[in-house]
C-alpha cells in the first residue's frame, strides 16, 4: 500500500492541510490526488484551510522524475498542479500557507494561490526557477506570480529565476509576514480565529469578484501550457537537471 504524503486534520472549523512525503515534498500526480481530496473534505467540512508543509521545506515542486519521463502522467501531473491554482483561488472559504523554508516552482504557485502566506525566518529560497531549468515559464505560473509580486519582482522571478532570501520575498510579495520556525503554525491559528470572524459569504463573493479574469485566465491557459510541453518535449526542456 502506497503510504500518503497528504494529511487532514479538523479542529474547530480550520482544517489542516500538511504535505510530508519524508523528502523535499516533491508533487506527483499521486500527491495532486490528495490536495484535491483534502480541498473537497475541507470544503464539505465548512472548514477555512492552512496548508503546511514539512520541516524546512513546503514544496520543491512538480516531481522531476515524472517531468523527465514526458509519458502520459507527465502530462496528467502538469494539468492537476495547473489547475490545482484554480482551485485553491476559489476555495469559499480563507486559506493560509504555512510555508516551513524552501519553496520552488509549483510549489511558489501553490502557496501564492493562498489567501494569507506565512513565511519562516531563516537560511531558505523561494523561487520560480523554470528559467534555471530550461523551461519557459508556463502561462499559469506567470499569472500567479504576478497575481503577488512588485513588479520588478515579478520580471527577476520570471525571467532570471532568482532565488530569494526570505527577507527578499518578503518584500517582493512572496510572504505577507514572516515569523520564527515556532511561530509559523501559532500566528496560522490566531489568523483562522481572526478571519472566523469574516461574513463567508461576503469573503467567497469578494474573492469570486476580483479573482474572476485570473481564474478564467488560469483555466484558459491549461491547455495551452499542455500543448507547449507536448511541442517541445518535457525531456529535453529539462536537460540540464
């Protein structure tokens, strides 16, 4: 039996969402399966999210031995992390990242489709690092990045893959606080009992409202980010890893 790399817990209307597969919380289609699952629990649950990662590091982003493999699951993969965007900018309900150290690539545009993003004090990068990699940055992950970003910012993360100290993305928008390695799942709490105070329905038509154009934009875009990767080949867009 395959063991989980995603878990879910409850507790007074705030779910915990928490990726840990022992490593660098790389997202194979495997793991997308999950977020997608914990998203639908949390959400029939009523449940405002945080969604944390493991020790040092939230996500190293889309799996690169399934990238390299350019078959059917590399695709699959690039669709669900895409769309997985999408999914959490509409989510009804508030949701935190809790981001533990490092961050790379889907997993910046994961944690940047969050409400409110916590970063940790320390020796980690945040980075959009696709250029580095030999791929141009796909549509949605430039849409997520500059949904965030200053735009100096924005231009440095896209187009030079430039690794950020945490104080760095702090100030180019990554984070909109950074705290201890302690602090980082006490401040996430305190945040969820102060948006329990929010009218749902109001934060889920606000959000709806001025997320419309980029939502659509993401969704839109999927295909077309599939069709580049098919056209050039993942395998040899990542020679150089």
């Amino acid at each position: 039996m395959t063991q989980s790399s995603v878990s879910y817990s409850l507790d007074n209307g705030v779910a915990t969402i928490t990726i840990d597969d022992g490593k660098r919380n790389a997202l194979p289609p495997a793991v997308f399966e999950e977020l997608y699952a914990a998203f639908d629990r949390a959400e029939a649950d009523q449940a405002m999210v945080i969604i944390t990662g493991r020790e040092e590091v939230f996500s190293a982003g889309f799996d690169l031995k399934v990238l390299k493999s350019g078959g059917t699951q590399t695709l699959k993969m690039l669709r669900l992390g895409y769309l997985l965007t999408a999914r959490v900018l509409e989510y009804p309900y508030p949701v935190i990242a809790a981001c533990n150290g490092h961050v790379l690539a889907m997993g910046v545009f994961l944690m940047l489709s969050c409400d409110y993003v916590i970063g940790t004090q320390g020796d980690y990068k945040v980075s959009a690092n696709e250029v580095a990699l030999g791929l141009t940055m796909p549509r949605v992950g430039a849409a997520m990045l500059q949904h965030r970003l200053t735009p100096a910012a924005y231009q440095r993360a896209v187009n030079l893959s430039e690794y950020f100290d945490v104080d760095a993305a702090h100030s180019a928008g990554f984070f909109d606080a950074v705290v201890k390695s302690a602090e980082v799942m006490p401040r996430a709490l305190a945040l969820a009992e102060q948006f329990s105070q929010l009218d749902m329905p109001a934060h889920a038509a606000s959000k709806r409202r001025i997320r419309h154009d980029l939502i659509r934009h993401i969704r839109r875009s999927v295909k077309l980010d599939l069709a580049d990767a098919l056209m050039l080949g993942i395998r040899s867009a990542t020679r150089r890893t």
